[in-house]
C-alpha cells in the first residue's frame, strides 16, 4: 500500500509519523510557539530530526469555537513556510479547508492537500481533480469548528462517519482522481463528544472497508484529557498510547505533535514484533 503524492510515493507498509507545525496563533496546544516563519521552519527541522516521515503545514486553528481567518491571512502565515520546508527532501502537506488556499499552495508543489473540510469548499474537488499527482487527506467534521462541539449527536457514529468519507472519496473518483491518492481521517474531536471518538478508536477497523489508507490525529485532544484529567501540554503518554493503538487497528498515518516520543513507541512496537498491520 501506498500514497501517491506530488513529489513522494509515501510507503504505508508501516506506520507513517506526520508531524504537526501550526503557524498560528492560536492552536489549542502550542498556539504561538511556531507562528514567525523562523520559528515554524525550526521546528520543522526539528520534527525531521525527531524521525517524522511527514510535515503537515496549517495557518489557521481548528480547534473548537475558533474564529475564521481570510485567505490572504492565512497564505501569508504559510507561504514562507512551505517555501522552505519544501527544501527539506519530505513530503509536505497543507492543513487548509480554502480552495485559494490550496491552488497557491499547489502551483507552489505542496505534495498533500490536508482538509477538515474533505474538500467542500467551492471549487476544492476540481482543484484537486486537475492536478497530476497530488495527495489528498479527506477529513470528516461534523458542523464547522466555531460550532461543532455544541452537543453534537449520530445515530452509529463510525457507520454515519465511514459513509460521509466514503462518498467524499467517491466524488473524486468520479473526477478522475485515482484512488492510490486519497487518505480518509475519522477527524477526532471535530464534532464528537469523547464517547463518540473512543468509539471511533475501538471500531477503527470498520473504516478500514471502504479501501482507503487512515489518517488519525489523536494527539494532545480532549478526549485524552476527558480520560486522564491532564491538560494539553501533559497528555503526550496518552497521545502516544492512543496513537499506537491507531496503529494496532490499522492507521497508516498518525498525525501527531510530540514526534520523537511516537517514533519510538513505534520502534519499540516494531521490535516486539506486536501484532497489526
């Protein structure tokens, strides 16, 4: 199994670490640490130092009751930056749910479009169609984050998820979009409360049927801190426990924070020959 990319065809026959630079001021976990581009281009060379195969590059927080930011805000906090991790010999991803944001980014040769918004912004799809070779992570998010957490409810949560992903994957394969590209993210706590994620964990598998490699971000979220009573700065022994148990169940990619402690609890998995994929 594998990802086509734009530069790279990214190996999934083990478990592949994204490594997380928000250039934002504003990010639940580390808002501002990384928001100057000197600073976010540190930290992505510290992230590959750290054994991360992936870095995913995002201008705009997500997290709940965040407020929107224009295009042209959010360009000018990730151009520089994606100018100079694409320097760096790995494949680079946009966390972008904007289509203008995207078509810069691309024409720029970012390798993945990463989107919360599983490409329904206006124009997204044909975007993505009409490039060569792209990836593409199609995320599901319930409402949209200002809002999403305001009592959110399903009926079968992973049926009601592993549908909704289904058929994001099925419009772009209906544009021509070949399915070695695309990446499909259950989208942990974007409009789910911590039982309706840890069901997601538990019957992870299930996603697994519909043929598209995972995505999961798991790291530093509420649920772990619902679960362990420790806030976002003290939930890397969850966020790794979490993590590797998205592996266990089938995850090809594990987007993350805290690299280097995930690269190893996967080398440790690795050499103890656990079971999984």
């Amino acid at each position: 199994m594998f990802w086509q990319t734009t530069r790279h065809r990214i190996d999934l026959t083990r478990p592949r670490v994204m490594g997380i630079v928000n250039v934002t001021p504003d990010s639940f976990s580390d808002g501002g640490q990384h928001s100057s581009a000197r600073a976010a281009l540190a930290h992505c060379e510290q992230l590959l130092r750290e054994g991360a195969d992936i870095l995913d590059i995002g201008g705009e927080s997500s997290r709940p009751g965040a407020q929107p930011v224009s295009a042209i805000e959010e360009w000018a906090r990730v151009q520089p930056v994606l100018e100079g991790a694409l320097t760096l010999g790995c494949p680079v991803s946009l966390d972008t749910a904007k289509t203008e944001v995207m078509r810069l980014a691309l024409a720029m040769g970012v390798d993945i479009v990463n989107d919360i918004n599983a490409l329904r912004d206006p124009g997204a799809v044909e975007l993505v169609a009409a490039h060569l070779a792209c990836g593409v992570c199609l995320m599901h998010m319930k409402g949209e984050p200002r809002s999403m957490q305001s009592q959110p409810s399903y009926g079968d949560v992973v049926a009601e998820v592993g549908r909704f992903l289904a058929d994001r994957a099925e419009q772009l394969l209906q544009h021509g979009v070949a399915a070695q590209r695309i990446v499909l993210d259950p989208g942990i706590g974007f409009g789910k409360t911590a039982a309706h994620n840890f069901a997601l964990l538990q019957r992870q598998e299930e996603l697994l049927r519909w043929g598209y490699p995972l995505l999961v971000g798991w790291s530093r979220k509420s649920s772990l801190g619902a679960v362990t009573g420790r806030a976002a700065g003290e939930r890397v022994a969850a966020s790794v426990a979490a993590a590797l148990a998205a592996a266990l169940r089938g995850a090809s990619v594990l987007r993350v924070h805290d690299v280097a402690a995930t690269v190893d609890a996967l080398k440790v998995w690795a050499e103890a020959g656990l079971p999984g994929r």
